[in-house]
C-alpha cells in the first residue's frame, strides 16, 4: 500500500498534466449555474433547460466507479450528492483521458452538461465539457469507515464534517438552535450587544481566568469568564432588555461536560422577575425541542456518563438548595459553620488542599455537586443558593440569594438571578469576596470599583441569566462529550 507522502506525490503530478493540458489546477472560477440542491429540488423543470442549453454545476468527487468507455462520479456539496455520468462518446477524447488520468477522490470539479434520468431511475448530468475546480493533494478517509480515531476526529473536524453526514446535520442543528434562541429574544425586544472579551478583570463568576498582556498599553490583562458586569453596566445606560452569545474562558479542568472555552448566552431584563425568568426559559427550551426537533424526550449522558432519558414535557419543579442538602447531605445551610462545612466537605471526597482554600459558599457548592445534583434527571429549578456563593445576586434574610439553576440530567444548564442593584450591599458583598480571595480561596470574585461607581449613578430592577450554549445543544443532540457539539475543540498539539 503506498504511504501518504507517495500518494500526494502523484497527485502533485497529476497537476503538471494538467498544466500540460492547459487545465488550471486551482483557478479563480469555474462554471457554476446551479447547487447540487437546486438541481435536485427543480430536476423536472431543469431537465428541459438542459435539453436546450447545457447547464453547469460544481461539486467534490466523492466516488468514481466505472471503467473503459462510461464512469459513474457522485459529487458532493455540502450535504447533498449527485451523479455525474462520463462516457467517451460524450466530449472530446482528450478530455476524457484526461479526466481519467488527473481525477481523484477528493477533486472539487465543475461538470457542464445535460440533465437525464438513467435507466436505474438515477437523476445524473451527462459530462459534456469539464474543468478542474480544486487539486486535493491528499486523500479523504475510507468512505465506509470515515475516521476512527476519536482524537483525529477533534483535530480533523473537517474529514469528520465531510465523512459523516451525522456529524454534519448536528452542526447545522447548532446553528439553528442560536438562530431559535436569537428569534426568541428578539420578538421580545431585547437588543444584541457586544462586550469585550478582553478585560482588565475578570468578574461576574467564580472561576480561575487566562492571563495575557497588552504589549501596546504594556499591562496585564485576562480573558473574560462571564458577561454579567459589562451587561448590567450597560443597563445603567438606559437598555431595558439585552442579551450576548459569545465564547467565556476559564482556566480550569477539562472533561466530557466542561471546557475551558465555551460559548455562552447571557441576557438582562429590567423591571421582570426571577419567576419570569424562570417561566421563559422552560418556554424557550420546551419550544426548540418541539420546533427543531419535534420531540421533547432525549437520551442524555448525566456526569457518570450513564445514558438517562430525560422528559422536557414534564412539569419543570422547584426545589430550594437548602432542601437538597438537608436531605441528600444532612447538612443545615443556615447553621453551619466554614470549620463545619470543611469537615463535610472532606466527607463527600473533596481534597484536603481545596478544602483549605474555598470558602464557606464554595464549600457547600462542592457538596450539593456530590450529594445531590448528580440525581436530578429531569428539568428542575434549584433556587436559594447560599448567598456568599451569589455576590451578585439579591440576598435573602436567611443568608441565602434570590436565584436559581435549571439542572437537566445531573448537569447546570442556566443561571438565574433576581440581580442586586444595592450598591452598598453590592460592596459589601464584593469586599467579603475580596478577603476571600485574599485568604486563598481562588474562584472568590475580584472587587471592581468601576462596577460599583456604574450601580452608584442608578441601576433598574432586573433579573438576568446565563446558559451555556455548549450544554444545551448536547442535551437536544444526545452527545455525551461537550467536544462533540462544537466545531474545533481545544487539543494538545502532537509531537
């Protein structure tokens, strides 16, 4: 079998041929009347077109079969095959030799002839005339196997994209899922926005952020892990309805159901409610199900990697934090203590040296991740988190914040909050998270003076939210690995 390297070899050759031949190997523009999926969808009435004046279209050649006078070529665009018939009685011999000398699987070719209907019933073009679109000098996987490394799939998105019409049709239903979600919101009022991704601190999350320099301003900066601050700032200036798709990034572990960049949806509303939050967003999940997918029962990976059906049609219940650790963990939110909730903490299997470095909120974070939302299978707002975990977020008398997460299959899908707009309880907050940070615990919230002096001129009522948009499509596409719904997941170069 000949190597790789001998392969691209040969076709490299085959390009002085065609040089030879007068054909351009990759030229600026071939002829090109018609998609593949035009001809296919107006077959009948192009068919008598053709009769008259031949017509031309363009794809990659996937397969060529045939021998001696007749080859049968499917060309490929997009999603979409047709065949192409060549028979040496058809167009000039030099062009068929050389057709048959130059072409390989791969090739991007411009066909131009008529449309007929084999005696298989198969729609095809009868080659008339031909030029070469684009000279692949490497080969495409096997057609029956596409790739089979997992790895090489992430690295070669574009072979899997071409060889798996599954993996295809699954970004595009990507695509349509943000463009359902842009509806949605629009036909709400809410106005698109753009915020910068890179800041001079990181903040509206806990999380550990990616440092770079600004070699102009000669200042340190980092990536942004969230798009709360920048949002709610900019309801200040008067926006009652905002929302952003864009990529967060944040520095910390890998697995099938987190990535350190990921694409995420955050939208603010003045004057609404949590419960209206919460009301939209089981109306607009429930809709992209019904609407995209016609169907609301889903086969899910939860966090083990168990597959789990999960029912959207079911009622969405609410169930508070406090209630889950009380009953999965035994443990009172309001009554313990940060010595306490390290002693727990240790019990449920978190190390010695996070324990050491998270603070109280954090801590019991941990807990309810073990205890507790591993179970929740089917859609369910989990509300009244401990309020030290949510600086942002309006408090509650009972030391807990005004917010909730939806959780499907064991997984966070959105966060929600009943926003503060305090700026004396806001800093308050934000300084306690500041000694936080100081004592050691890592994902505690940086203190931002410019988002205090922005809540100070007078920030609205609001409620606002945040979903991974990563999480959501895996869910409605039934992937178990986050990496399988976006198009070029992060990867360690080779050797």
């Amino acid at each position: 079998m000949a190597s790789i390297e001998e392969l691209r070899n040969t076709r490299i050759n085959k390009i002085e041929l065609l040089k030879e031949a007068g054909m351009d190997s990759y030229p600026v523009s071939v002829p090109h009347d018609y998609s593949i999926k035009e001809v296919k969808d107006s077959f009948d009435k192009l068919v008598l077109t053709s009769e008259e004046k031949n017509i031309s279209i363009v794809g990659r050649v996937i397969v060529v079969r045939g021998q001696g006078a007749i080859l049968f070529i499917v060309l490929q665009d997009g999603d979409e095959r047709f065949q192409a018939v060549l028979k040496k009685d058809s167009l000039d011999e030099k062009l068929f030799n050389l057709f048959v000398d130059t072409i390989d699987n791969g090739d991007f070719v411009s066909v131009t002839g008529s449309l007929f209907i084999t005696q298989r019933g198969e729609q095809s073009i009868l080659i008339k005339d031909w030029k070469m679109a684009t000279k692949a000098l490497l080969p495409l996987p096997d057609k029956w196997h596409g790739l089979q490394d997992v790895e090489e799939t992430y690295r070669k998105r574009y072979l899997d994209i071409l060889m798996d019409k599954e993996v295809y049709d699954r970004f595009v239903l990507r695509s349509k899922i943000i463009k359902f979600i842009r509806g949605f919101f629009d036909d709400k009022n809410f106005l698109e926005v753009e915020t910068p991704v890179l800041q001079h601190q990181a903040g509206g999350a806990m999380a550990k952020v990616f440092e770079t320099h600004h070699n102009d301003f000669d200042m340190d900066m980092v990536l942004r892990i969230a798009l709360e601050l920048e949002h709610k700032t900019l309801m200040v200036g008067g926006y009652e309805r905002i929302y952003e798709i864009g990529k967060n990034f944040r520095n910390e572990g890998s697995d099938p159901t987190h990535l350190q960049e990921f694409t995420m949806m955050e939208w603010y509303a003045a004057y609404e409610s949590l419960e209206t939050n919460m009301k939209w967003t089981e109306d607009l999940i429930k809709s992209i199900a019904t609407d995209l997918f016609n169907k609301t029962i889903f086969k899910v990976y939860d966090n083990d990697g168990v597959l789990v059906e999960v029912d959207l049609a079911l009622e969405w219940p609410k169930i508070t934090f406090k209630e889950l650790l009380e009953k999965d963990a035994g443990i009172n939110i309001e009554t313990i203590t940060l010595e306490e909730a390290q002693a727990e903490a240790l019990k449920w299997g978190v190390k010695e040296e996070e324990v050491k470095k998270l603070g109280r909120g954090n801590l019991l974070d941990k807990i309810y991740k073990k205890s507790s939302r591993g179970k929740i299978i089917n859609p369910t707002f989990v509300t009244d988190f401990p309020g030290d975990l949510k600086p942002l977020a309006q408090q509650n008398s009972n030391g807990t914040a005004k917010v909730c997460q939806l959780i499907i299959a064991g997984a966070e899908i959105t966060n929600q909050y009943a926003e503060l707009v305090n700026p004396l309880k806001q800093r308050e907050l934000l300084v306690s998270q500041s000694k936080a940070k100081e004592g050691g615990d890592e994902e505690a919230m940086d203190f931002n003076e410019e988002f205090l002096t922005a809540m100070e001129h007078g920030m609205p009522p609001m409620t606002g939210f945040g979903m991974g948009i990563d999480r959501l499509v895996a869910i409605l596409t039934e992937q178990k690995n986050l990496r399988d719904v976006i198009f070029f997941p992060i990867m360690k170069p080779k050797e």
